[in-house]
C-alpha cells in the first residue's frame, strides 16, 4: 500500500487511486501511503504509529491521506495482499478501510491461514461465504487490481512497502516514524504558506 499526504494550501494534484476512498476530504496537505495489508513493515508502522498519526493528522483534517494498494514481496505476501485488497473492495466505499484495518489487526494469522483469516472478515463485514470466494475470485478485479498496482509503481518509481509519499516528494521505501512524518509534513506546510 501506498500513503500520501497533501499539505494544507498545497496545489499539487490529488491522486486519483482510490479517490472515492479517501480518509479525509479537502485541499490538504496530500501524503499517499503505498502499503500491503501483508507487508510485516507495514504491519507495524499500522500497529506503532498510525493510531497517533490517524488522530493528529487524518481525524483533525490537516492532512489529506490516501492509501494506495500495492502487491510486492514474495508470492505468499502479493496473493495475500490481493486476496486482502479484493476484499475491501467488495466492502465498499464504506467498509474498504474497515477490512484493512482488520486486516492489519489480524496480520499475525493472516499468513498461517489466508483464507480462514480473511473469510471470518467477511463475516463480519456481513458477507456469506459464497459472497467471500467469489469476491477473492473475481479475475476481472484481479486484472484490475494487478493493472493499478503495477502502474502506480511504474509511474512513482515505488519498490517498496511501506512508502510515503508528502506533496510529491517520496521517503526511502520502509518504517517511517511519526517525528519523521511530523517534520515532513511541517516541512510541506510551511514551503505551501511561503508559495501561496
């Protein structure tokens, strides 16, 4: 998965993955976030600094963040991943992070048991099994899926996951703290306030 993040008063453009999905809405400081829900890194940066980056920054509105889906990593981690992201897709707009974040709060049993893991998601999303397989499944999402993830990581350059992304300047793929996200996000507000 990918992250970015816009900073308040910023002008670049919004990403145009996952648009209807967004966590916050508005001209903010923009920051995608490239993640998969099966990365271990990911999983942790989820775990240690999401709660208080979400709460500072994604639940205030000073920050416009967009999760981008990828699929890198062994083959065990990109079919887990894809399964995971075809999931929050037949969510919905408004069961799509409530599968990654179930996800990530379930990653430890993920790779022991995908199926079983992701199944008892889409229980609780209220899916029925027959909805569960046909969603992870689907060979046209699939497709589509493989075709946005793949041009994402063409177009930005991104190997890697986790990778953050502040108004269109990319960190190193891995584990990024929140003192570290906290002084690039100041960074980019203050380069908008000095541009506008």
């Amino acid at each position: 998965m990918g992250h970015a993040l816009r900073s308040r008063g910023a002008t670049t453009a919004a990403s145009r993955i996952l648009r209807k999905w967004r966590r916050s809405r508005g001209r903010l400081p923009q920051g995608p976030c490239r993640h998969h829900v099966s990365c271990p890194v990911c999983g942790r940066w989820y775990a240690e600094v999401w709660p208080a980056f979400k709460a500072r920054y994604v639940d205030t509105g000073r920050i416009h963040y967009i999760l981008r889906e990828m699929l890198v990593g062994d083959s065990t981690e990109m079919s887990a991943a894809a399964a995971g992201f075809l999931l929050a897709r037949c969510a919905g707009k408004d069961g799509y992070f409530k599968v990654v974040d179930a996800i990530f709060k379930n990653q430890q049993s993920l790779f022991g048991d995908v199926n079983g893991t992701l199944g008892n998601i889409a229980k609780s999303m209220g899916m029925s099994d027959a909805q569960f397989n046909a969603c992870i499944t689907n060979d046209q999402a699939l497709l589509a899926l493989n075709t946005r993830t793949q041009h994402n990581a063409e177009a930005n350059n991104i190997s890697g996951t986790p990778t953050f992304v502040i108004n269109g300047k990319a960190f190193p793929a891995g584990y990024q703290s929140l003192s570290t996200l906290d002084a690039a996000i100041a960074a980019a507000q203050a380069g908008a306030r000095t541009k506008g």
